[in-house]
C-alpha cells in the first residue's frame, strides 16, 4: 500500500511536469493502424514518444533504422510525436523517457489476454506507469504488419493499409513471388 501511494505521489509529480506516454511495438513496418492510433493519443498527452524494439528476437523484415525512419516520414505532421528505439525492458525505457503511461493498440478479443500479461507484468515492475488500451477505427481491426508483409509478397493490393513510401519498400523487399506450374 505503501508502495503504491509512492508510486501515485511521483505520478503526481510527473504529471505536473508534463505528461509523457510511450507507443511501444515492433513496427515491421508501421501500418495505418499504427498511425491512427498515434493521431488518436497525441492530442490526449503532452508528448508522445513512439519507441521501436531493437532486438525482437524475431527475424524483422526492416532494420531498426528503417522503421524509425519509416515512422518518423509518418508522424512527420504530428508536433507532439518523436521516434525512438529501445531495447531491454520497457518499463526501464519508460522511466528513463519520464513517461506515466504505455499505450497499446487492442483490436480484437483475441489481442486482450497477450496484452493484459503484459500490462499486469509491467504494472507489477513499475507501479507508476499505466498501461492505456486504445482501439484504433474499426478499419483497421484486421489489420497487422504480419499481413500486410504475406499480402505484398502474394502480389496483392495494401494501398491504404500503409503509408504510400512504405508500400514503396515492402514491393523493394519482398518482390512477389511467381507461383510455379505444376
Ligand atoms: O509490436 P509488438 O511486437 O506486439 O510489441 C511488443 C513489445 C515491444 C511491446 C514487447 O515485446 C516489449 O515490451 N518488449 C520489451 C521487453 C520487455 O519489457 N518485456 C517485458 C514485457 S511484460
């Protein structure tokens, strides 16, 4: 209890300051969900800090170099939203940024449990930090990087889906592939 109410007093204190939330992800590569999300906090915070995570662990399709810049073309016209990349824990991140909140993107029942883990865990590291969920339009609802990167390479259309300078290099890095005569 005791712990918590220090936690809420430094929150105070920051909020003061000024009020700093985080946008954590992989982005391989931003998606228009992504973007509707940010232009949906931005005006609720006094800085919004979109962090790229460095190592992934996964195999990325850009290089961490090539997301920020990526996002940072796309944020280009939001004043309030810079671009960033972390590694380690996210909450250390967080603290060392100042933030009080995480944002993250829930857009079916299906993301909730993934992202309720992850939420608790980060409270239990760092009581001062909330996660805020937020929906981006429901257009976007079945949207993923991972899809948009399967569709590009089968050859389809995600005009829309993307920033047009992103769609310009997904069809560099993943030209279609020619199906085979069988
Ligand atoms: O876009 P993603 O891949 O869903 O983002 C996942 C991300 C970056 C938010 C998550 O993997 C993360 O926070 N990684 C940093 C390491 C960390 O703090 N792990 C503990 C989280 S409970």
């Amino acid at each position: 209890m005791e712990a918590l109410r220090e936690a809420r007093k430094n929150r105070e204190v920051s909020e003061v300051k000024q009020r700093v939330a985080v946008y954590p992800g992989s982005f391989d590569p931003v998606t228009n969900g992504h973007l509707d999300l940010i232009e949906r906090c931005a005006p609720l915070v006094d800085r919004l800090i979109v962090a790229v995570l460095r190592n992934a662990g996964k195999e990325p399709l850009f290089t961490t170099d090539e997301r920020v810049e990526m996002l940072r073309q796309a944020v280009a016209h939001l004043g309030n939203v810079e671009v960033d990349s972390f590694d380690g824990l996210l909450v250390e991140y967080a603290r060392r940024r100042g933030a009080c909140l995480l944002l993250r993107g829930i857009r079916a029942i299906s993301d909730y449990e993934y992202e309720l883990q992850m939420a608790l865990m980060n409270r239990r590291l760092a009581p001062e930090i909330e996660t805020m969920f937020m929906m981006a339009g429901e257009a976007y609802s079945f949207l993923s990087s991972r899809l948009v990167k399967e569709v590009i390479a089968l050859g389809g259309d995600v005009r829309g889906l993307v920033p047009p300078q992103v769609e310009a290099k997904l069809r560099e890095r993943l030209p279609p592939r020619t199906s085979q005569a069988t």
